[in-house]
C-alpha cells in the first residue's frame, strides 16, 4: 500500500514524499523576469519544510508570454547566476525543485506583452482580455523553440524536473480547446490535430534535456467550461503524452472564466469540498502508466490518504495551503494531523499586485493580533 511519507523516484529524481508544491504566482520577481533574493527564501522555505518536489511559478519562455508583474522568465541567459543561486538555495535544504514552463498565449495583454497577444485563432472569448492576433505557422516554430531553450536552460542552471504548463487557459491549452482554437490547418479542427502543439513542445522539450531527467506536464482534465476541453479530450492528450515517455501529469481544471469551477476555487472548508478533482484525475490514471499527480482543494489527511491508497493517485499538489504554512507537513509527520489551515479565501494573491510578493494575509492580521494582545504577568 502507497504511503504518503515514503520515498519515490521519478525519472531518476528521489522525492522523500508524495506531496508536490503546485504551481503558483508569487510576483517575487523584477519586471523583467529575474528572480529574487525573496524568491529564493520563499522556497528555501518549502524545502525545509519538506515539500517532496516544488513546482516554482510559471515562468515565461518568451517575454510575449508573460501574464502577471513579478512573474519569473525563463528565456534568457542572462539570469544564470539568480536562478543558480535559487536552485542551489533549494539543494542546500535537501529539497527537489521543477521549473514550469508556460506561454500565456491570448490570456495576456498588449501592455504586459509589448506587442498584441499570440494565440491559436484571433477569437474574443471571455478568458482574453482583448482579441489576440492568430498564430503564423512561424509564430508556432518560434515559440516550439523557445520552450525547448527553456527546458535546456532550466537542466543547466540547476533544475531537477521541467513542467509543461498546458492547463488553465494558457497557450498549450487554447490549442487543445476547441472554444479559443479555430484553426483549418494541421494544428486545429480534429482532437489529433489540436494535441500536435502540444507534442510538438514536448518533443522539443525532450530532445533539450535528454531521456534521462523529468519532464511533467499541467493538464485540465476539463476546462469547466462550455466548448472547451473535455475529459474525453483530456484521456486522449494523456494517452499520446503517456505514449511517448512523459514522466508523470498532473492534473487540474478550470479557467479564469471558469466561473466557481476555477483553478482556485473558494470555501474549501469541508471534507466533501476537496478534491475537486479528483475525479477527473481517477480517469487519466486508468488511461496512462505514468505517475499522476493531482491538484485542486486537498486540505485533510483523510481525503489525501483515500486519494492515494484507494484512488490510486501517486502523488497530491497542493499550493494555497502552503503559502499559509510552508512546515504543514512537519506538522502532520510530527502527529498534529488536523487539516490545513488555509480557508481558501484566495486574499494571498492580493498583495502580490500590491506589495510584490504573495503571503497569507489571514495569517499576518492572526500574528499582528497576538503582538497586539497584552500578555498578563505573574504575580
């Protein structure tokens, strides 16, 4: 039987557990896309408090990909001895930490993006912000090629593991989604013919980094949203990927016009609202042989446990509950096993716009209250 706390291997990488820090924004980095001394303590942070493998914030491999201020950049070279002294930070606590790679495609912004956005189809849908330019047969070259010199820089700067990004409305996905992919040619139309992006990034990837170190993937395992990806779709782009050695997928859902079926949901303050999904996950897991990973409202033992060792899902992503408690799983190794703290209020990413950097404010008001407080003195 899976335990949650035993060692695995992925590729060759040794993880001490079967917890993943998902993806998240953390706004830790310069407007170009350098990471920081913050970033750098950030997951120093969730090594040390035993995460089995880190998944850093998507970072941009071009910067017409980027989406969010402070969003870390993968695409140049220039950042070599930043994103070393990061990878190393990470080491140095015994900790394992993947890259993701992603291209916001048609959900970014002129302004963010300093030319007008790329995408599949030039369609206005809700999860753009403006209508986006479609993509050239060039344009697809270009930016199958600056995932791989992504991929290549992450394996030389220090990275155990790259992630595809190919959920949540970013590029990747358009081009699964019949809703933002319009095309006529090889890369839009029939199902087979929207994964080709996507294999064509993967194959890319891989012929960067070798057979030999872990490539993953972010999948929705649907878009929760009408006219977007399916779960059928998601079986059929997890058997291709599975077909061609991808080293495990994990697996989430939604869009940010996913309406309450968001990435992120709110009111995760019951057993019956993790997990969402799970189910999702279940059926990608019976269609492929790689590992599994899932994401989406994990806050308790209990509903970890079931989802591991009768689910039969191998590892469980979690990102919300560690931005409040970065040592959660020392807490549940050292016997406190009740859930975690994180109320799923989503106020973390509030002041990454603001402040520059995400924390949980829940716990920062709790904290400033408690220095408030007057302690009573022996008498």
């Amino acid at each position: 039987m899976k335990n949650l706390f035993e060692e695995t291997i992925i590729n060759g990488m040794t993880l001490g557990n079967r917890f993943v820090r998902s993806a998240t924004w953390e706004g830790m980095c310069e407007k170009d896309g350098r990471p920081t001394s913050r970033l750098a303590s950030c997951y120093r942070d969730l090594a040390f408090g035993g995460v089995g493998l880190i998944i850093t914030g998507y970072a941009f491999v071009r910067p017409d990909g980027k989406q969010l201020p402070g969003k870390m950049g993968i695409h140049s070279d220039d950042f070599a001895v930043e994103i070393q002294t990061l990878t190393r930070t990470v080491h140095n606590e015994g900790g394992r930490i993947c890259v993701q790679l992603v291209h916001a495609g048609g959900q970014t912004t002129t302004k963010t993006a300093g030319r007008r956005p790329l995408a599949p189809s030039s369609v206005k849908v809700e999860q753009f912000p403006e209508e986006p330019e479609a993509m050239s047969k060039e344009d697809i070259d270009e930016i199958v090629a600056a995932f791989g010199e992504g991929a290549r820089r992450a394996k030389a700067y220090g990275f155990d593991a790259v992630q595809l990004h190919a959920a949540h409305g970013y590029l990747i996905n358009q081009f699964l989604s019949p809703l933002t992919n319009r095309r006529t040619d090889g890369y839009g139309g029939s199902l087979q013919n929207r994964c080709r992006f996507l294999l064509e990034v993967y194959s890319r990837v891989r012929s960067e980094v070798g057979a030999d170190f872990p490539v993953l993937v972010k999948l929705n395992g649907s878009d929760n949203l009408e006219g977007g990806v399916l779960l059928e779709d998601a079986v059929y782009a997890s058997r291709l990927l599975d077909q061609e050695k991808i080293d495990a997928i994990e697996v989430s859902g939604g869009t940010s016009a996913s309406g309450e079926e968001t990435p992120v949901r709110i009111k995760i303050d019951a057993p019956e609202r993790e997990a969402y999904n799970l189910a999702l996950a279940r059926e990608i897991k019976e269609a492929v042989r790689c590992p599994v990973m899932v994401v989406g409202g994990f806050r308790s033992l209990e509903v970890i446990n079931k989802a591991i060792r009768e689910d039969g899902i191998d590892y469980i992503s979690m990102a919300r509950p560690f931005i409040r408690e970065p040592q959660l799983l020392r807490r549940w190794k050292g016997g406190d096993t009740s859930p975690a703290r994180c109320i799923s209020c989503n106020g973390c990413f509030k002041p990454g716009l603001k402040e520059g950097g995400i924390y949980c404010v829940v716990e920062k008001r709790e904290e400033q209250k408690r220095k408030k407080t007057p302690r009573l003195k022996n008498k």
